[in-house]
C-alpha cells in the first residue's frame, strides 16, 4: 500500500467525523436561521438543506460510532442500529432532493416525488432484500448503493438546477452581485456532490456498482471518494452560510420601504394642509370677487360672459384641489394599469377636450406597487396636459405593452411638435425625475408638423 492511501486508511476514522462535522455544521446553522418575515421561497426550502445536512451528518458519525461500539453490542442492536444508519442515509438525500423540487415552479404533485421515491426505496431495500437474501454485509452495502443511484444522484442535480434557476430569476434582482456569485457555487458544488455522492458507491454485485466503486476509485485516483465529498461539503456549508446575508439585504428594504412610506405619508399630510388652508381658501375668495363682479357687469356683455367662465374655470380648480385632497388621505386600491388609465382618460380635461386612442397590451391583472402607478399616472398625466396646452393636436394614441420584463408606455400626438429652441420647464423635469425613481426612462421625441412622442420604460420589479 502507498503512503497516501496508507495515511487515509489509518486516519479513516478522523476523516468520517470531519466530514460528519461538515454537513451536521451547515444542517444546524441554516435550522437556527428563522425567516418568517422572508417573501423568498430560500427562506422555506433552506429547511429541508438543513434537514439534510444534520441527518446526513449523522449518518456519517453511524459509520464510525457502530463500529466502535460493536464489541459492546448484541448482534440484533447491530442489526437494528445499522438499519437505522441506511434508513437515515436515504431520508438525507429525500431531503436534498425536496430542497431542489421546492425551488421549482412546479405543480404540487412534484412536490411529492422525494417522498415517493423513498417510499420505493424502502419498500426494496427493508422489504424485498431485508426478506428474501439478507446477509449483513451485503445488505448494507446494496441499500447503500441503490440510495445513491435513487435519490442521492437525481437529488443533486435537481438541487443544482433549481439553486441555480432560483438565483438567475429571483436573487440576481437585488443586485447584490456577490451574493449571486456564491449561490452559483453552491450549485456547482451541488452538481459535483451527485457524482462523487450518487455514482460512487460501496461494492456491489450489480452494474454499474460492481465497476465504479469505493474501492475502484481508490485505484485510480489514489485519494478515497470520501475525500472529495469533504471537500465538496465545505465548500457548500461556506458558500450557503455566508449567501445567508441575502435575508439581511431583503430585511433592510423592507425598512428602507417602510421608511419611505412614512416619509410619503408625512408629506402628504403636509401638502393636505397647505392646499386646505392656503391654495384652496384662496382660489375660493378668488371665485367668490368674480361672482360678485359679474352681478355687477351688463347682463349679456362680454364682460359678463368672461366672468361667467372665469367663475365656472374657479369652480372647476376648487373641484380638483377637493379632489386631490381627498386623494391625499386615501389609501388608493390595487388596481390594474389598464383599469387606472381608463379612469384617468375619464376625468374632465381629457375627456373633453381631446380625443385619445388607448391600446393595452397589459395582462388585465397587471398591478403595480402604489407608488410606481402613482409616478406613472402622474407622468401620462402631465404628458397630456401638454399636448392640450401646446400642441394643438386633435388626437393621441396611447400604447402600453410588455417586453424584456419591463412596461412601455407610448403618448403620441398628432400636434405641431416641440420648438427646437425648447428650454425643459418645472413640468418635463418633474415627468423624468418620475421616470428615474421608477428605475426607467424616459424618451422625447418630435418633428415640426408631425407631433410628439413620449416614451416611459420602466422594469417590471421596483426595486
């Protein structure tokens, strides 16, 4: 025997508890990770990862306590206590591989498959061989190895896959690069458990266990397959533990959500009240000199006539700044964008004074946050506010639609353009900074005589 293998054989026992070590470590450290208050499916499939790795590292520690306390055990203890063992190993890898299945969008009955296949398993293994052909020896090492051509091969490549599909759709929107980058470890070493964990087995009698084993590995490379799972472990326990800092990173915008919510609420309050005492008291003593100067004028004049309009125009701001409060102290509904734009395109100064074409190519329950659709009604309104104003147009089409994961919405007139000299005013300004906090873009363009088009692009997510 060469010193290496040598070396391994003699320090096996040492071996068997690091790497029981290793798995119970990383099973106990995602267990005491409560996150309750997580939105991510992570924080609800990380228990059946922990559940594997405290029962598989217990497992391990089987392979190394039995034998030493087999002198000191009555043969039915060593047969009932290693059944246990082998029991033990299977539910480990049902475990990892209900941690894949549960990352995946699938339809419920998948989520049963793991307990399925154990099921088979242990109907084989603890029913067909424990009845017809136990021999203690072989017995263990066939339920060890069809554990592993069962469920611990098929578990690690579905755990691979959905870590890794999960982290591409879901943890990449929080823009937090390194986490990313350790959950795409994770699934590596996922992937490379499978092999070293689900195709080396113990030897057996049957193909491809009687070819590709424990001990046939050993010959080739030198080094035990335990070794390599080891390895293997670690680096899962290190890059999962520390990919925990995603829950830190979710927890804070939450709060940084919850603060900004207050901080909207206060100065909407804020607003309320000037407009109430200030611009609303205002406009109305201002209607109110206009009505009575005109049951002072000509009945019939054209200075009558203007009083008139003027005090229906007061009216009207009075309507709107009454409205606006009320707006202010409600807390609006979901409501999906098409519902929002057909009732916006409703209110008086649109719905009389220019003709619109609206083309919604939403799903009809696409919701938005409160405060995205809020910048977004705000922006189409300030964008039609303009074209009756300025751009003398008799109609506008306006398109929404869904592409690459973001939503466009298209305002386009018919008017006479924008002048080329144009200087961006309180109104524009205010329409892209909407469009920045959305995380979009906003885009302006015009031709003389051929009108203007608005585009707003902003990503589905709001982050």
């Amino acid at each position: 025997m060469t010193p290496l293998p040598e070396f391994m054989e003699l320090n096996r026992n040492i071996i068997l508890f690091l790497y029981g070590l290793v798995f119970f470590s990383l099973g106990i450290v995602l267990a005491l990770q409560s996150r309750s208050y997580s939105r991510l499916d992570l924080a609800r499939s990380l228990k059946w990862l922990a559940a594997f790795g405290i029962i598989h590292g217990a497992y391990e520690w089987g392979s190394l306590f039995i034998p030493l306390q087999s002198p000191n055990l009555s043969e039915e203890s060593i047969r009932f206590w290693t059944s246990i063992q082998v029991f033990s190993l299977a539910v480990s890898f049902a475990c990892l591989l209900k941690f894949g299945v549960s990352l995946l969008k699938s339809p419920r009955w998948i989520q049963f498959i793991p307990f399925a296949i154990l099921g088979l398993w242990t109907l084989i293994v603890f029913g067909l061989l424990f009845a017809v052909a136990y021999e203690p020896d072989l017995w263990r090492n066939t339920g060890n190895a069809l554990a592993r051509y069962m469920i611990s091969f098929p578990a690690g490549l579905v755990a691979a896959y959905g870590l890794r599909r999960y982290t591409l759709e879901r943890i990449a929107l929080f823009n937090a690069p390194h986490i990313t980058r350790l959950l795409r470890i994770a699934g590596v070493s996922l992937f490379l458990y499978a092999f070293f964990s689900g195709l080396i087995v113990p030897p057996v009698t049957f193909f491809p266990g009687n070819i590709v084993n424990n001990q046939t590995f050993v010959n080739v490379f030198t080094l035990p397959a335990l070794v390599f799972r080891s390895a293997i472990g670690l680096v899962l326990a290190i890059t999962m533990i520390r990919a925990l800092e995603i829950f830190d990173i979710e927890y804070a915008r939450h709060i940084e959500i919850l603060e900004q919510q207050q901080i909207l609420a206060r100065e909407r309050e804020r607003i309320a009240r000037e407009l109430h005492d200030g611009t609303l008291q205002t406009v109305y003593t201002a209607g109110l000199l206009v009505e009575s100067a005109a049951h002072l004028a000509e009945p019939g004049s054209p200075i009558s006539e203007r009083l008139e309009r003027s005090v229906m125009a007061l009216n009207h701001a009075i309507q709107g700044l009454r409205h606006s409060l009320t707006e202010l102290h409600t807390d609006k509904p979901a409501e999906s964008v098409k519902t929002a734009m057909m009732n916006m395109l409703q209110e008086e100064q649109f719905d009389t004074l220019i003709h619109v074409d609206l083309s919604i190519d939403l799903p009809d329950n696409q919701v938005l946050s409160p405060i995205q659709m809020d910048h977004l009604l705000s922006i189409t309104r300030e964008a039609l506010a303009n074209v009756v104003r300025h751009a003398q147009a008799q109609s506008v089409e306006i398109q929404a639609f869904l592409a690459d994961h973001s939503i466009s919405i298209s305002i386009a007139d018919n008017g006479i353009g924008l002048p080329t000299t144009l200087t961006p005013g309180y109104g524009l300004r205010n329409m892209r900074d909407r469009a920045r906090l959305m995380g979009g873009d906003l885009e302006i363009s015009s031709e003389a005589g051929k009108g203007t088009t608005v585009l707003l692009k902003f990503p589905l997510d709001e982050k």
